[in-house]
C-alpha cells in the first residue's frame, strides 16, 4: 500500500498533462476576488529534487518536462506551466519540480486556502517539512491531514467559500482506487455541485482505467473536459503506463479551446517513436 513514491515519476509526461491543466484552473479561478479552496487527496511530498537518486532512477522527467523546458513555440496554457516551473529553478536549470500542493501554493491569492491529504507516513512527512519552509505567512494558509483523502475529504465539503477546486489523483496502485476515485467524485458532488472537480488517472492495461473514464464521462453534471494523451503503444508485457487522462468537472469556459491548441503539441512533442496521440471530449 505504501510502496508507491512520486519521486520516480516527478515531471513525467503524466505530469505535464495534469499540472498544466491544473495552473489553468487556478489562475481561472484567481480571475475574480472571491477567495476559494484547493482540496487535493492525494498531495504527495510538495516539491521533487530531479537530481536525487530516486528520480534518476527511471529519470522519466527526461520523457515530460525536459522536453518541454528549452521550447520556444509552447501553446500558451503550456507556457504559463512551464515558466511556474522555471520560476522555482531560478539558475535556468531544471532541477526542482512542484507537485501539485507546490502549484497550488505558487498560484493563490492571500485568502485562499489549501487542505491537503496524504496518507504515505513518509511523503507526508515531507511535505509537512517543505511546507514550513515557505514561512509563517504562507503556513497560515494550509492545513494537512496525514489520513485517506478518499475518506476525509467530505468532512470539508462544500468549502465556506462556496468556490473551490478538488484534485484527485491516487496512484492506482490498488486496483480498488478506481471505484474509489468515482465514490468520491459523486458524494463531493452532493455536497458541492458547483465546484471543479479534476480526476487524474493512468493509461494502462487495466480494465478498471477504461472503466472509471467512461462512468465519470455518464455522470449527470452540466459540463465536462475529458482530455487524454497517450505516449506509447501499451507494451508487449502488459505492464506500464502509457498515458493518462485528465477529467474536469466545472471546467473554465475556456479549458477546451486550450486544450484543443495544447494537445497536438503534447502528443508530438512527450510521443515516443511516433506513437504520441490525445482525445479531447467534452460536454456542456
């Protein structure tokens, strides 16, 4: 259960796909004055060092961001997400990479707030320690539940804001996060329907990935992006990720028209030996 640790896959092309995504939300969401929540149920530790061993292991960085870090052409949601990450890397190389809490604190106003779960007695160690370091005016904003995101995000729900945004990416791991992930998204729907609800999840050869992107696609909500981007054909094995997808619940108006003009670019670019292909499906 706690074998799963971030820093192999930090800045792969999962990644990219997700956290690119998740800096257009924020900064749509930081458009109007009202403050708003983001709740994330699986934070991991904050903040990746791509020089350690850990992530110089698979160095999958090399296949995500890196490929991104020198381009000149970048469509514009994808530029807005690497210059964030060039702004934590300050001598122009790539060395440190934000998880998505990390993102998160990096893009919200002074009334904003985060309420992070992490249930990994390691990486929420971590990520204790590497949020004290932003200081005492930043620690004013978060609070940290070392416990299932699954189980205590509807404690929270609906935020006093009434404005918020939900991110939910398990490792998938165990198999049973998939039914998991879809529970969530629906009793959070019962207690806040208006909010942005973000599910993350991998391309592989499970039934169950399949699965949760078609039952999340039939839930009766007003508008939804699915996007997906696929960078290798599944292996002989059997084994692997080959993807992700990305499923937006009460996107911005304008996430779709973004990703129409990202994801070719991703798919060329993050596609191994030609077999870099995306959808993008939406409703509302």
């Amino acid at each position: 259960m706690f074998s799963y640790r971030h820093a192999f896959h930090a800045g792969n092309h999962a990644d990219v796909l997700k956290h690119s995504i998740l800096v257009q939300l924020l900064q749509y969401l930081r458009r109007k004055d009202t403050p708003f929540w983001y709740l994330d149920t699986h934070a991991g530790a904050g903040v990746y060092d791509l020089g350690s061993a850990w992530a110089n292991k698979t160095a999958e960085f090399a296949g995500g961001i890196e490929r991104l870090w020198e381009a000149t052409d970048l469509p514009p949601l994808l530029a807005d997400y690497v210059a964030l990450i060039k702004s934590m890397n300050p001598s122009g190389n790539l060395g440190r990479y934000p998880g998505s809490p990390w993102i998160a604190f990096e893009l919200l106003g002074e009334r904003d707030k985060l309420r992070l779960f992490e249930m990994h007695p390691t990486e929420v160690v971590v990520l204790e320690q590497n949020l004290q370091r932003r200081g005492r005016g930043d620690a004013r904003k978060f609070m940290l539940y070392a416990t299932d995101g699954f189980v205590g995000l509807k404690a929270l729900l609906p935020p006093p804001p009434r404005r918020g945004i939900v991110l939910i990416d398990p490792s998938y791991e165990d198999k049973n996060d998939y039914r998991r992930a879809l529970i969530t998204v629906r009793e959070g729907l019962e207690r806040f329907a208006t909010g942005c609800y973000a599910v993350w999840y991998p391309q592989v050869q499970r039934r169950e990935s399949q699965m949760l992107a078609e039952k999340l696609e039939r839930l009766p909500v007003k508008s939804w992006v699915h996007a997906t981007l696929t960078v290798a054909a599944p292996s002989a094995s059997g084994v692997g990720l080959h993807g992700s997808g990305m499923f937006i619940i009460n996107p911005p108006y304008t996430l779709r028209d973004e990703l129409a003009r990202t994801l070719p670019y991703l798919a060329k670019t993050l596609g191994n030996d030609g077999a870099g292909t995306y959808t993008l499906r939406h409703a509302g």
